[in-house]
C-alpha cells in the first residue's frame, strides 16, 4: 500500500508525487499513456510565475512574449508592451517530462500506460484496466477535465466545459507579443502565439461550433497544418475538492483561470496544498473528509477568490455581441489605460487589473452595455 498514489502524469500531477516523495511518504504516480508529456493538449504559453511553478530549466522555452495585441472586428488593434519578459512559450512535451523526471528523482514510483477505470474510496482501491487493483491511504487526482476519479466520488462536472483546436501553422512575426481574437470565438477568444520568425500557434476555445470556428479563423493565416490538436478545458470550481481519503487537483478540480483557460499555475499551486495536507494526514493517521477540508481552505486562500471573479467576468463575456467586444477595445485603446495594463497586468492574479480599469472613466461610460455593474459590485 501507498501512502499517496497520484493519477495523472501532467505538471499537477508529477508537483503532487515530488513533493510527497520528497516529504518522505512513500508515492506512485498512475499514467495513463506510455509517454509523459503526450499527447500535447496545452497552447504553452505560461506566465512567470507559472513557468517558476514548474520549478524546470529553460530548455523547453522556445520564445518569451512581452505583450500582447487585441484585435477587434472593425477597429484599430489594442496593442501594449510591458517591455520586459511576461510569459513563457515552451514545449509542454519536454516541460512535463522534466517535471516527471523531478518527481522520480525526488522518490516517487511511476506506474505508465496504466489506465484508470475506477476508484473505491471506501475500501482505498484503484481498479486499472489492466484488472490490477492500487491500494493507498490518500489520492491525489490530477487526471484532468474529464477526471475518472471525480466520477468515482461523485462530484458534478465543472459548469462549463470548454473545447479547444491548436495548430502550429507558418506565420511570418518578429512581435514579441501574443496575438488575441475575442470575436473569432464568441464564448471566449482566438489566439496567435509566436513560436519562431516564421512560425505560430493558432486555435480558439468555445462550446459550440468550435470546428467551424477554428477553420474561419485559420484562414487568416494559412492552409498548412505543422501541427493540430484538440482538448478540453474545464471553466468553473467543483462543488467538492475533497472527501475520504481524496483530494482533486488541477483541471480535475476545475482549477483553470476563467480568463485565459490556462490551468498550469493554480494546477500546481492546488498541487503543493494537496500534498501538504498529505503530509499532515498521515502524520496524524487520519485520512478522513474532516482531516483532509484544511486543502480546502488552502486553496480557496491562495487562489479561489480569483477564479470566483474570473468566471463571474467569463459569465459576462459570454453575452458580448462582437460590436460590445469593439467598443470595449476602443474604449481601453489610450496611453493611460495601456500604462495601467503594462504596470499590473498579471495572467494568473488579474483580479487588480481588472479593479484598476473598472474605476477608469472610459470603461464606467460603457455601463451596462458591458455588464459592469455587476462587475463593480463583485470588484469594488
């Protein structure tokens, strides 16, 4: 028997293993595939403080964005640069294979091309295809959107699940900036992510008709696919992270931020809770619902009130016309309002941007056009 068994070989998962391995419990990590790191199903692109998260060398850094540029449908681009390192574009493939290679290193087990069929909380058995059964005293379950776990115990799926199409095509840019689309996807955004000189990732996110969005959206660029794949981004919290002898991290606990679908920073940050409460239940040889909720409270410190802001920002955006969107770029396209966004933007923490431009007078005379009184009361 294990004392940890995490389920899920991504960066959630291997953090969940080095650090438990690390604090001496004795730890397994369950993989589904042969291969860590594949398939890629991320655009890659971390903040610097996710990228510090991984705590990795810079060997799967391909590019470093400095900013970004807004486009609209019928207006000039919002565009700003902070002039200095805002993100990290890698290789997911060889940034979560160097996290694993971590976790081993630090202790943990790996158990590979072991799919996970079902888990029995009451009697602390992971059933695998393979018809082996894993016994442990706590799961960690970083096994992504569509979590086996999470329907072993019971918990409702996160209320929006959001589909994604990325392809690495040929795009001649010397921009150290990120390129963003809102009205190529109604429910979210496109984007262009600069990989090389002459090369990017395209792709967009929506719940519907994504298919058809993302090949209106290529057009833009080119008919020449490098590389195409597709995934799943769960939007919104679970109702429960936590419960006898479990815990649920990452995509799994409907951890990615709302605002960019990005889920490497609270996946990791849920990681390093989950396995300090870990540590602290076998401590006390306590693996109950009562003595696992402090992960609860952890992260809902660290970070909840920021998803909680986000999806309540997200449930607006989804009632944004592409006219809204446009007035919306207008409105934020001055020096003023550019410094602000250059001086506090932050990708995994934009709740303060985002109470800085509500107070601006550009965004309050958009009013209820743009939902912001709802906003207001949440921010302000």
């Amino acid at each position: 028997m294990y004392d940890v068994v995490v389920i899920g070989g991504g960066p959630t998962g291997s953090s969940a293993a080095r650090l438990c391995a690390k604090a001496g419990l004795s730890t397994l990590l369950v993989e589904e595939h042969a291969t860590i790191g594949y398939p890629v199903q991320c655009a890659g692109l971390l903040s610097n403080s996710a990228f510090a998260e991984c705590e990795v060398s810079n060997r799967s850094v391909f590019k470093t964005v400095s900013g970004a540029k807004i486009f609209g449908s019928s207006v000039s681009p919002l565009s700003f640069d902070a002039g200095e390192t805002k993100a990290y574009v890698v290789d997911r493939g060889m940034l979560d294979r160097e996290m694993a290679e971590h976790a081993a290193e630090a202790g943990a087990d790996f158990c590979l091309k072991t799919c996970v069929t079902s888990v029995n909380p009451e009697k602390h058995l992971i059933h695998t295809a393979g018809g082996e059964d894993i016994s442990y005293r706590i799961v960690i379950a970083a096994d992504g959107p569509r979590s086996t776990a999470a329907r072993s115990f019971g918990v409702t799926p996160s209320p929006f699940i959001y589909s994604g199409i990325q392809a690495e095509v040929l795009y001649e840019t010397d921009t150290p900036q990120v390129e963003l689309y809102p009205n190529a996807a109604p429910e979210f955004f496109a984007w262009a992510i600069p990989l090389t000189e002459n090369r990017a990732r395209i792709g967009l996110c929506g719940t519907k008709n994504v298919p058809q969005l993302f090949s209106a959206f290529k057009k833009r660029f080119t008919d020449m696919n490098v590389h195409l794949v597709i995934g799943t981004i769960p939007i919104g919290i679970r109702k429960h992270t936590c419960g006898n002898g479990w815990m649920l991290s990452g995509d799994a606990a409907g951890f990615p931020k709302p605002t960019s679908g990005g889920g490497v920073y609270t996946g990791i940050r849920s990681a390093r809770h989950a396995a300090a409460t870990a540590v602290s239940a076998l401590e006390q040889e306590d693996f109950s619902e009562k003595a696992l909720s402090g992960y609860e409270t952890l992260w809902k410190n660290d970070f909840g009130r920021e998803l909680e802001l986000g999806f309540a920002a997200l449930k607006i955006r989804r009632t944004l016309s592409a006219d809204d969107i446009d007035a919306g770029i207008s409105a934020l396209n001055n020096p003023d309002v550019l410094r602000i966004i250059t001086e506090h933007g932050d990708m995994d923490r934009p709740s303060d941007l985002i109470k800085r431009l509500l107070r601006r007078p550009e965004i309050l005379a958009l009013g209820g056009k743009l939902g912001m009184k709802t906003l207001l009361r949440m921010f302000l």
